[in-house]
C-alpha cells in the first residue's frame, strides 16, 4: 500500500505532467507477485476504489480550475492589449491638439525619442529578456518609448 502511495505521490508532484489516474485493477496487476491473501485482496482493492472516487472528485476540480486559469490569462491579455492600445493613443490625443508649429516640434521630440531609445538599447537584445525585464525596462524608460520601436 505504501509503495502505491508513494507512486501517486511522485506523480502529483511533478506539476507540469498529467496526472495518472489509479486505476484499480492495474495497480492489482502489478503486485499480483506479492501473493495476497483472497482478503488481502479485497481489502486492497476496496481502498483503492474509494480512492479512486476521490481522485476523480478532486480531479474533476483540478480541471475546473486549470480551465477558469486559462480564461483569467486570455482575460489578462486582452486587458493588456487594451491597455497597450491606451497608450498609443497617447501621441494622436496629443496631435489632436496641437497647431502645425507644436506639431513640427513634436516630431522632433519623437525623433529624438527614437534615436535616445535606439542607443539604449544598442548592444541589449530586449526581446531575449523575461518578461519581468521587459515590464521593468518598460517602466524605467520614456512613457513613449513603446510607441517608437
């Protein structure tokens, strides 16, 4: 029994492989070598019937939750991509209300922006970093930086 146990065990700790479900009259199969008692045997295979039925309980909850996970992370990234595109909005809320003299300073200031951002980033590759370098450097850099790479 304790060898079973630490079967499943071994397998629900290793997260990111599926979880094998216990059945029953396999785990009977492989330890038939043991010559159990008629008894013994039921015993065994009453127990690991009842815990089959509570796997199947808890795994039918582990699956609810890996699905409502899935649907937090697309909800995640399409708010993300809202916000990106809050951002971008940036520059044509300011060219809206600017005359044709801000306008030209205002490329200018873009262009600058770009050369500052181009020489920053020269001798980094910032699409190799991890996403959290990339929110820091993100964060660390001009408010416009996103709109002129």
């Amino acid at each position: 029994m304790n060898i079973i146990l630490i079967l499943v065990s071994g397998l629900l700790y290793c997260q990111n492989m599926p979880v094998q479900r216990p059945e029953p009259q396999k785990v009977l199969k492989v330890i038939e070598t043991l010559n159990l008692s008629d008894e013994q045997q039921k015993k065994i295979e009453k127990e690991l019937k009842k815990n089959l039925k509570k796997f199947d309980l808890k795994k039918e909850e582990y699956d609810k939750k890996e699905q409502e996970k899935k649907e937090i992370e697309q909800e995640i990234k399409r708010i993300k991509e809202e916000l990106i595109e809050f951002n971008k909005n940036v520059t044509n809320i300011i060219k809206s209300y600017i005359n044709s003299e801000q306008l030209k300073k205002f490329e200018e200031i873009i262009k600058k922006q770009k050369e500052k951002n181009k020489s920053e980033t020269k001798g980094e590759d910032v699409k190799q970093k991890t996403e959290t370098q990339k929110d820091k450097y993100i964060e660390t850099q001009s408010p416009f930086n996103i709109y002129f790479q």
